[in-house]
C-alpha cells in the first residue's frame, strides 16, 4: 500500500470538524459552571451528557488518525520538509488539548480544573485554526503544482484506442 484509503481524508475532515462541533456546543456549559459567566444559552442536561460523550469518542477516534497520520504522512513532510511549522504545531496543540482534557476530566482541586477547562478550551480552537491553515497551504501548493505542470493554454491529453481513427487525426491527414 503506497498511501491512505480513498476515503481516509474526507473521513479525516469529517471527524475534525464533528470534533470541533461538539467542543463549541460543550463550550456555554464549561463558560457558565466552570468560570460563572452568564450564557444565553446552553445544552440542556441529557443533550450535554451524549455530547460529551460522542466528544470522547470523537477524541478516541482522533487519536487513532494521528496514528495513522504519523506513520506515513508526517514522515513523509518531514523528509521532503514541507509545511513543518503549521503541521508540527497542530501536532503539538492536539497532543497538548489531549493532556489537558485529562485535567478537566481529573483535576479535584477547583482552581486547577479552572486552569484545565481554560487550557482545552483554547487549545482546542487553536488547533482547530492550525489545522485548517496547515490543510489550505497544502491545498494553495497543489493547485499551483498543477498550473506549473502544464503550460499555459494547453488542453489534457485524450486517451485514443490503438488502431481507432479519431475526427483529429483524419483532419491532420488530409491537410498534409
């Protein structure tokens, strides 16, 4: 196997996003009892439980992309050192929203569960910012490796049968 299953990326994404969407439903709640703030609104209690919930999972989940991720994707950028500092540094804030997550679930003293919740909260969202810039500048590279790999005005290339006259290649013979 030379690379990801087709549906690795696209599965990928949808488990980052579905990550990033449950955090911020999560958020009022953590801003309303962890730090007194007032919010407008807020998940209703067994709402809040399958959301943290499927949030955990998401996060298991996600430990297994990195996994993934590691063993071929970040060995390869590391080697061709290509978008090292947006690639390491979602690394780094997704490990460090990972340890911090075991003190919001663990701390017993209040002010280090304050200093937890505070800590996921914005490394969440940074890695969530990281993430999305490390996958546009990959994106920005690609297409401007495809526009270099052809020149200007030039069509792809069609795949014609051996031995199959095209309408192409019998106007090219009668202008002869």
């Amino acid at each position: 196997m030379k690379g990801y299953p087709r549906r690795f990326l696209p599965s990928l994404a949808t488990c980052f996003a579905l990550l990033a969407t449950t955090g911020l439903l999560l958020l009022p709640t953590a801003l309303e009892f962890r730090f007194g703030w007032d919010v407008a609104w807020r998940l209703p209690g067994a709402q809040r439980l399958w959301v943290a919930a499927l949030h955990s999972a998401l996060a298991l989940l996600m430990c297994g992309f990195a996994g993934a991720l590691w063993s071929l994707h970040v060995r390869v950028g590391w080697r061709s050192r290509r978008h090292l500092r947006t690639g390491l540094t979602t690394i780094g804030l997704l490990l460090a929203a990972g340890l911090s997550a075991l003190g919001v679930l663990y701390a017993g003293n209040e002010g280090w569960l304050m200093a937890a919740s505070a800590a996921h909260t914005g490394l969440g969202v940074a890695s969530v910012v990281c993430g999305a810039l490390h996958w546009g500048v990959a994106i920005v590279e690609r297409a401007r490796f495809r526009v270099l790999r052809r020149p200007p005005g030039c069509r792809p290339l069609r795949r014609v049968a051996a031995g199959v006259p095209t309408a192409a290649s019998s106007e090219h013979r009668e202008s002869r």
